[in-house]
C-alpha cells in the first residue's frame, strides 16, 4: 500500500542526515536504580569532530524526567560513574583545558544539582577510572604512555567536598613498565593489571626521536598479570603469571574474588600483536588463594571468548568454537565447568543454530543469557545450563540487546528498528522484557527523524535459490511506493560476509537515501551470512562466490517478477566483502548498469599478504596456503575474468586500509581502464578499513549517488565536485536539529 499522505509531506532523508545523527554512550545506573546517567554525543560533520554532554534520567518515568546536567559546548565529557553510596557521580571531562586537545580530569557533581568541582589535576591527565566496592577509594590511572600509574582518592575527603588544591593521591603502583589494563577485586582487597615485563631502551627512544618506520611484527616485551595487595599497609606489587612462553592479553575477576580467569597467546612474533592473536590464544584460571593456575585450554587456531563467572564463582563459562580441534566456522558454544573441579573436563552446551555465548546469567545461575542474530532481528536467548536447551525470550521486528546491571538486576534495552535510530528503554525483570508496552524509553537521541524525515518501508523477505535453497535478507521499499510501479533498484550487499543486514534503522549503505529519491534496494543476507545457520554461513567454503552471487540474483529475479523492479534500471554497490561480491558481479553479469565497489578485493593471491588476515581467507579458498595451489585463489579472483566486464564502475578504498589494502583496487581500477570500462578510483585518506572522515564520507556517498544517477538512471553527471560542494555548504545543512526528547 501506499505512503500515508503524511510522510508525503515530510523530506526525504540526505547523505548529511546519516552524519547528524546523535549517539549514547557510558550509561550507568544508580545504586538503588532508580536514576541512569550517560552521555548524548553530537556529531559535528563539518570539522569531523564531535562533543559530548551528560544527562540524567529516572528509570521509572523515562524521558519526561530527562535532565541536562553539563553545557560544554566545545568540551567534551564522558564516562560518568556512580559512587558505591549513589547521591554524587564522578565524570571524566576536558572542559578546563585551554587547547582543544586538552589532557580530561576527573569532576565529581551531586545528581541534585550544583556545578561539577574538579578532583584531579594529572598532568598527563586520567585515561580510566573506577571505585572500589567498598566505598573507601576512587582508584585512576594516569601517566605518559607506557608509564601510566595507579593512584587513589580517598572517598571521604571526596565527599565531605574538600578543594582540590587539599587533595593528595596515593600513589598505588610505582610499576617500572607502567600499568596496562586494570581491574578491582569486588572485595576491593587486590587490584590486578596487566604490563609489560621489560622496556625496549632502543625502541622507545626512536619513539621519542620521531623514527616513524615501523617494523612488522616486531618483537615485544612479555606480558604478565600483577597484583597490587591493597589490604596490606605498605600496598606490595607481585607478579602473578611467570610463564615466559605467553603473554597476558585480557583477565576476569570472580564475583567472590577467589579466582581470575586470563587468557594468554603465546609469545611468537608472528602470533600475538596481529589482528588474528585470538585463534592462538588460551584460557586459564588462577586461584588467588594459592596462587596456582590451571590450563584449561591448549588448540591452535581455534578462539575462545573470555571468561564468564557464576553470580556465585562456582562455575565458569566461555564461548568457542563446536571444534576447537581446528579452524572452522562452526557454531560456537557455551563450556562451562565448576571453578573448583581442578583437571575436570568442560562440559559443552547449546543446542541453537546459531552462536550461543555468555552474556549475562540469572541469579541462581541456572540460565546463562545472550544477544544473537536470528534472520534478519536480533533477539534475547536463553541458555539452561544443565539441559544445555537454548530458548528465545524476545520476538521483536528490529535488532535488540539486553544487558543487566551488575548491581540493581535491572535490564537495559538497547532498540532499533527501520524507523527508530538506537534507543534505549529499560525494563526491572525478564518478564516485563517480553511486552513491549512495558518498556520505559530512556533516551531518545534523535526525534528529528521521525518527525523531519521520509522514510521507505523495510521488511524481511525470502526466495529460492538457484539450488532450491532458501534465502533472505531485507527489501527496502522507495518513499511513497505505488503498488504496480516499477522502480530502479540498488543491489547493497553487506560486508563479512560472516554478517547480516536486519531490521534497524536505515540498514546498509544509507539505503533510505536511496529509497527517499525513488530507488528500491534489496539487502541479501546471501550465503555466508550469519543468522540463518551454520550450512548458510559455510556455503561459501571452498566455492566462495558461486553460491552467494547465485543468491544475489535470484533475489534480484524475485523482485522483477513481483514487478516491483525495473531490470533495465538496476545498481550494484557493497564494502568489504560488499566490495568483493560487486567486483564478481561486475566480471560474470552485464544486468546492472552501474556500480559502486568499496574496499574489495580483486586479486586473492596477491592480498593474501598484503592483508591484515591470513587464516580466514584460506579457510574460505580450499584451506590450503596459496603457494601450495595457486590455482584455487586465482579461479576465485575477479580479476581473471576482467575481460567479462562491461558495467561503469566506481571504485572507492582508504588508502591505507589494512583488511582489503587499496592496491586491490588499483588493480582492478587498471583492469577496467585496459578493457575499456568506464571506471573512476577514489582514494581515501586513512589507515583503516572504512573511510574515517565525515566529510569523506559524505563525499563518497555523494558520487557513488550521482555515479547511480548517470549510469542506471541516464540522469545528470557522472560525478560533479560542484555537487558535493553544494551537499557540504546547503544552508540547510547548517541549521541546527532541534532535540525535544532529550534537553
């Protein structure tokens, strides 16, 4: 059916709108729950910088009661927490800082009101914070780089509002490698952190004097897990972990503070330090009364997640792989285990297809629970421990996260569906969780969305593969749809392609961009795709594009035969692995008239090095190493049948990008130039795998559009600077969103 005649009058959504969009960040919630603090982040697309504010709101009322309590136009502050006795909160911020790189403090103000009163004066200002359980110390860190420290406030002098100039921090560590990660037992008798064991003199000094080449897999310093004891006078620092074979890289502390849970990889240059560290890393549990630690875990290319305590400490979980005898992409499951059975086995359960991790458990600590895709939602399961049964508690139309408070048991609900940007609502029990109308919305970030913008109409659909295989993903229907008209469509294929598009708001690539000016897209959850399970996710191995293109076009062949779809007006566009299946596309179908192909690959033989990831890749290829047969990573490389292409295609990749590196695409930008394919190549600044900058950003949407407009359309230019320059320099643009729901 069609649009309601009010979202007629409303404006179609634009490529500045996606950079307007405000977010939330470091909630907290009060002691008795009643209050949650976090901070609302506003993005300043023009400078590419944003700023950040707190506010307070009550969680039984909801928004009504939303209150602003910083105004630091060009400062930021962040990370508010809560003192153990609730009434005050301590927040981290830069606004006393004359640069606008200034080094953040730490503020304490009463939740009542009155005006924040500064509580630390570091001169390489405070990176992390936190207090003790038993509301004696506000412990932070602070230092150079390398050479941070811990130091303490006394809670009481914090309270009783002496001036800064009268606070004095007690030096905990004195550490000659500095500390790195850290964390309070919940006894607050020990304070764990992980840190180098020696300093490289040489390495830090070319540091210091500017010698900016960097060697690849250098070697470093160990690891090792210390421990400060804050229940003895004099505070002695002991070293935990001794093993010279591995480093420390992550540790959880139980609730009862008897036991630690830390993972380690080991120490090979070409093993830890590297984004694929995980698969080489293992579990292992200290028992802090003895100082023993138990192995629980010792496989190659197989990750485990990290440690999950029981309420009570007696049993521990992690999440890993259905094999972890070998690299694979089967399902993972839950292994859970008592704390105390020393050498006892762990015990695998989960019976979903799907991942089953541990998120959060239930009291008693019979029900572990977990966020998991399913389709294209998200949903809240349930996990029995004993059974090993995995049931769903939610069933919602939108992509749902539900953690719990540590302390209150209350629920936090993290929400978003194609016409609501990410909120949050809260809800005091699971079975308040399952009605909808029960939850209380806590932020609203941007309620210009919905009362400013025209949106498309998104709903999940299926079809039928080439094979019979049923496949889904999401169609995204243009603004004002006619039901009988034909419309152009734009194919936006997510990266992963372990991923999914789903139910969220504006899904995939500024899709209601594209719906607001006419186009239809389709997002195919094609296989290789999470959330439809694990023969899905792994119908790519060993075949990786055949399967999913087929899916791909089968979904597009679904539409034209709806009659929804005009085959004649048809775009390609995609990131990452998005890019890879747009540069097959474009070498095996002549049936799209434009595309757009971001960070893809185009050669695997060639990027199997020149990547940040090895393993993952061979794994899809055949799983053997390139040397060893050539031939499998060259029949899967677009770049052999470049003499197929004939589709005008944009290429955009950040120049520095480590996952899929940009000579990729100066290899298939050459190709097309050599076979006669219109093409043009943009390159990004950068060093990541997506464009960093806004108004980059904004420039790659803006000529991937108008690269759609010409080619598919037959409309306007190919790409005109003029037109980003109007997009960047719109009046319009300029004018401030009004915000009503949260000031």
């Amino acid at each position: 059916m069609a649009s309601p005649l009010w979202a007629q009058a409303k404006r179609p959504m634009a490529w500045v709108d996606a950079q307007r969009l405000r977010s939330v960040s470091g909630t907290a919630i009060s002691p008795d729950g009643n209050q949650m603090l976090y901070a609302l982040t506003t993005p300043n697309w023009q400078e590419a910088t944003t700023q950040s504010d707190l506010y307070l709101v009550r969680t039984d009322r909801g928004l009504e009661t939303t209150r602003q309590l910083t105004f630091t136009a060009d400062k930021n502050e962040s990370s508010p927490r809560w003192a153990p006795a609730g009434g005050w909160f301590v927040f981290s911020s830069n606004r006393d800082g004359a640069a606008s790189d200034a080094k953040p403090q730490l503020f304490l103000m009463r939740a009542d009101g009155g005006e924040a009163r500064r509580i630390t004066n570091a001169k390489e200002g405070v990176s992390t914070f936190a207090f003790s359980k038993d509301g004696q110390w506000l412990v932070y860190r602070s230092g150079k780089s390398s050479e941070e420290q811990l130091y303490a406030l006394a809670m009481a002098s914090l309270d009783g509002g002496t001036p800064l100039d009268s606070l004095t921090p007690t030096p905990l560590t004195t550490h000659p490698t500095g500390v790195g990660s850290w964390e309070l037992a919940p006894d607050s008798r020990r304070l764990y952190f992980i840190t180098a064991d020696t300093v490289d003199a040489d390495e830090k000094a070319r540091v210091e004097k500017k010698f900016t080449v960097a060697v690849r897999n250098a070697v470093t310093s160990i690891n090792s897990l210390w421990m400060v004891d804050l229940a003895s006078a004099s505070r002695p620092t002991t070293r935990v972990t001794r093993d010279t074979s591995l480093a420390v890289t992550a540790f959880v502390i139980a609730p009862d503070s008897k036991w630690v849970g830390f993972t380690a990889v080991p120490n090979d240059r070409y093993k830890r330090n590297i984004t694929e560290q995980g698969i080489y890393a293992d579990q292992f549990l200290l028992d802090t009364r003895d100082g023993s630690i138990e192995r629980l875990t010792k496989n190659d290319e197989s990750a485990e997640s990290g440690f999950s305590f029981a309420p009570d400490s007696r049993t521990i979980a992690f999440s890993a792989s259905d094999d972890m005898t070998t690299y694979n992409m089967k399902n993972r499951r839950v292994y859970v285990r008592a704390t105390d059975a020393k050498g006892a086995a762990l015990r695998k359960i989960g019976d979903l297809d799907g991942d089953v991790s541990a998120d959060w458990w239930s009291a008693d600590g019979r029900t572990i629970y977990f966020n998991e895709g399913f389709k294209a939602t998200q949903q809240l399961f349930a996990l029995d421990v004993v059974s090993g049964k995995v049931k769903a508690v939610t069933d919602v139309k939108g992509v749902i996260s539900v953690t719990q408070d540590e302390a209150t048991k209350r629920l936090i609900i993290s929400y978003q569906d194609p016409t609501t940007t990410p909120s949050l609502f809260t809800v005091s029990s699971l079975a308040a969780l399952v009605s909808r109308s029960s939850w209380t919305q806590l932020t609203d970030p941007n309620p210009w969305v919905r009362e400013q913008l025209a949106l498309g109409e998104e709903a999940e659909v299926t079809w039928t593969s080439k094979d019979g295989k049923k496949v889904g993903g999401v169609l995204l229907k243009p603004v004002g749809y006619q039901p009988g008209k034909k419309y152009p469509l734009i194919v936006a294929i997510h990266g992963g392609p372990a991923a999914a598009d789903q139910l969220s708001f504006n899904g995939g690539y500024g899709a209601q961009v594209y719906a607001g000016q006419g186009w239809a897209v389709l997002m195919p959850n094609y296989r290789g795709s999470t959330n439809y399970g694990e023969v899905h996710k792994n119908g790519i191995v060993g075949n990786y594009f055949e399967p999913g293109y087929n899916d791909i076009m089968t979904g597009v062949d679904a539409l034209i035969a709806q009659g929804l779809v005009d085959e004649t007006k048809m775009g390609v566009l995609g990131w990452s692995a998005g890019g890879h299946w747009s540069n097959w596309i474009l070498t095996h179908t002549d049936r799209f008239k434009g595309i757009s192909s971001g960070a893809g690959t185009s050669n695997w033989i060639s990027m199997y090095a020149q990547s940040d990831v090895q393993r993952n890749r061979q794994y899809y290829l055949g799983d053997k190493l390139p040397y060893d047969d050539f031939d499998a990573y060259w029949k899967q490389s677009p770049i052999r049948y470049i003499r197929n292409a004939k589709t005008p295609t944009m290429i955009h990749v950040v120049e520095g990008d480590p996952r899929v590196p940009s000579p990729q695409s100066v290899e298939l930008h050459m190709g097309l130039k050599r076979v006669g394919v219109p093409t043009e190549l943009f390159m990004y600044p950068g060093a990541s795998h997506g464009i960093p900058d806004a108004r980059n950003r904004l420039v790659k949407s803006t000529a991937e559009m108008a690269w759609m407009n010409y080619w598919v359309l037959g409309n306007g230019k190919k790409f005109s600077w003029r037109e980003v320059l109007e997009t960047l320099e719109d009046p319009k643009a300029e004018k401030k969103v009004e915000v009503k729901g949260n000031n």
